[in-house]
C-alpha cells in the first residue's frame, strides 16, 4: 500500500491552455479522496496524469516513496476503473479478471486465489463463466471492479465508475465500493461530477474549480464550514442560498449584532436551516419576505420554491406534504448560527 503526493503539478496543452495550475496535496496510506467538480474544472485530467495516462507539464507526482513522473502506467503499480467498464466482450468473465495477471507471468494457482476472493468480494462468483453481454450494468461494473482488485495495487483509481448505472444501482454501487475500500485499506482516488456521490464516499473531498483547489476536507466539513460561495453551492443537494446584502434591503433583514464583519457581502443559508416565522429560532438574525412559487414533494419533506420582491429566488424545507398555497406571501427566519457570511470576493469570513 502506499500514499499519493502530488507537490505543484501543473498541465497546459498547447495554445497555453492551463488545464491545471499548480495543484499540491497529501493522501494518506489507504484513504479514500474524492475529487469532485464541475465538467471542465481539471478533475479527470488530474486522475489522468496520476495513472500516468497525461503527462505533467511541471511538478511532481509520488506514489509511495517514489516519484513517477517518468514511469509509465504499468510501472506505476496502480488500478484504475472506468465509466465504459473496458471489458474484452470475447472473453469470460473469468478471463477478463486473468487477463493482466497472465501477462505479468503470475502463477496459476495465485491467479486462482485471487480471482476467487475477488469475485467473492464483489458477489460474482455464478458469473465467472458467462460472457460481459450476458450481465447487466451492474455486474459489468463489479467484473470491472474485480480486474482491479486481483491486480493487489498500491492504489485504486476510479473515473466516473457509476455515471453509466441508473440511480438504484449507482446507490448500490456506492455502498458496494465504501465497504471493498475500507476492506482492502488501499488507497484510492475517485472522481466524480455527482456531489452527492462524492459526500457518500469520501474520507476527505477535494473540490476543484478552474484547475484550482478551492477546499479540501471531510463532507461534513465542506458542508457545515465552506471556505467560498463556490463550495457552499456546489456542495449540498439541494444548494445553499445566497443571498446580496444591501443597505436598506427591505426583503432581508439581518442582526447587527449577529454580522458586524467589515467586507460582509453575502450571507449563505441552507435550505433546512430556513423556518417559518412562527417557528423560527429564538436567536433569530435573520428575516425574509418572500412569496411562494412552486413546491416540491420529495417524500418525508418538500421543498418550497419562493422569490423576493427584488426577484432574488429562495428555497426552504418544510416537513412533510407542505400546505402553503402558491402565491402566499411568508416571512421566513434563521439563527445567526446557522447563517454563513462571505465577503465581496466570494470567500468566507468565518474565522
């Protein structure tokens, strides 16, 4: 097993395009991070040039205690899963999880051991005499998964491994991969688009934006204490209200006492964290007026849709099936405690 460094790494195409600029972070002995972001901010490129698959423009990649920058992919003793599964559809199931271990010249009664713990592991023991277009997503996705555990790497690499699977399976699929990870104990890098998947998943998150970190963290961290606006509405389902302070705003009144910061700009505050006026906190620092929009039954709770008189939309949880009529005005309250202050560059004043 090993740990991930990655010390100023740094990747521009040509055109001076900067695709990654000059990202620096430590991943410990068999944890697994999850790199999560918009399309475009850097995170497959980043997983890319750790497998060795891209090269890095400057900066220095470890894994374990060597620096392979220079190596190429099979000498960097890695694994990694893809979103397309990358199964050879003549061979069986059996095949394709022995197919790398008998190119390494592994001994036959070890590629049986591994492959037998490895489809025990993932719960595909009856199909390991079937071909890839005899199973469903699902399995395809386990078989994938299994070619990389028998390989016994020093880290798992996973690209987008469950955008192709439906939303029961991606589900499943999540629990499947936290359990195998915290049973094997390797280390593991996982991308990911889907916040929700990367909150479920992750010891620590790495959100990017534009090539850049913007915070790294526990799920719980990011979520409670974002370091930006950026953060605070990438991470959470649904995202956190933003909401301009101005002088005199009459739909939003704030507590002097509550946010006296110098270069207060904007106040975050989460959906839950939202309440009607008559049910407000006693310590409440903050005060909305708005009308309501639109609702949203989402089973145990709804999400109630509203907008200010000055057009900006706001979004709050209720318990239950919600019976505010469309078109009711409200006045909605939050404690200071719950509220996140930014200032005007979109960075957060908390200390």
């Amino acid at each position: 097993m090993a740990g991930i460094r990655l010390n100023a790494v740094r990747k521009v195409y040509a055109g001076n395009v900067e695709a990654i600029k000059g990202v620096s972070l430590d991943i410990a002995d068999g944890e697994l991070v999850v790199l999560v972001g918009p399309s475009g901010c850097g995170k497959s490129t980043l997983l890319r040039m750790i497998a060795g698959l891209e090269s890095i423009t400057s900066g220095e990649i470890s894994i374990g205690d060597r620096v392979v920058n220079d190596l190429e992919p099979a000498g960097r003793d890695i694994a990694m899963v893809f979103q397309n599964y990358a199964l050879y559809p003549h061979m069986t199931v059996r095949q394709n999880l022995a197919y790398g271990l008998k190119n390494r010249n592994t001994p036959k009664d070890e590629i049986e051991r591994r492959i037998g713990e490895a489809a025990a592991a993932l719960e595909i023991t009856p199909y390991l005499d079937r071909k890839p277009r005899q199973l469903s997503g699902g399995q395809r996705q386990r078989v994938a998964m299994g070619r990389a555990i028998v390989r016994e790497p020093s880290a798992f690499l996973f690209d987008e491994p469950l955008s192709n699977l439906d939303a029961k399976l991606r589900t499943q699929m999540r629990v499947e991969i936290k359990r195998l990870q915290r049973s094997l104990a390797t280390t593991s890098v996982y991308v990911t688009h889907d916040q929700m998947e990367a909150m479920t998943l992750a010891d620590r998150l790495v959100v990017l934006n534009g090539g850049r970190i913007e915070q790294v963290g526990t799920p719980i961290e990011l979520y409670e204490r974002p370091a930006s606006t950026f953060v605070a509405t990438f991470i959470g389902s649904p995202s956190m209200n933003l909401l301009t302070v101005q002088a005199g705003q009459a739909a939003m009144q704030l507590s002097d006492a509550a946010f006296g910061q110098a270069g207060l700009a904007t106040v975050g505050v989460r959906p839950e964290d939202l309440h009607l006026i008559d049910e407000a906190p006693a310590d409440q620092a903050l005060r909305i007026d708005a009308t309501v929009e639109a609702i949203e039954l989402v089973g145990a709770e709804s999400y109630v849709h509203a907008r200010t008189a000055s057009q900006l939309p706001i979004l709050f949880r209720v318990s239950g099936r919600s019976q505010i009529p469309i078109g009711t005005s409200v006045a909605l309250g939050a404690s200071a405690a719950s509220l996140h202050p930014f200032d005007a560059a979109g960075r957060s004043l908390r200390s």
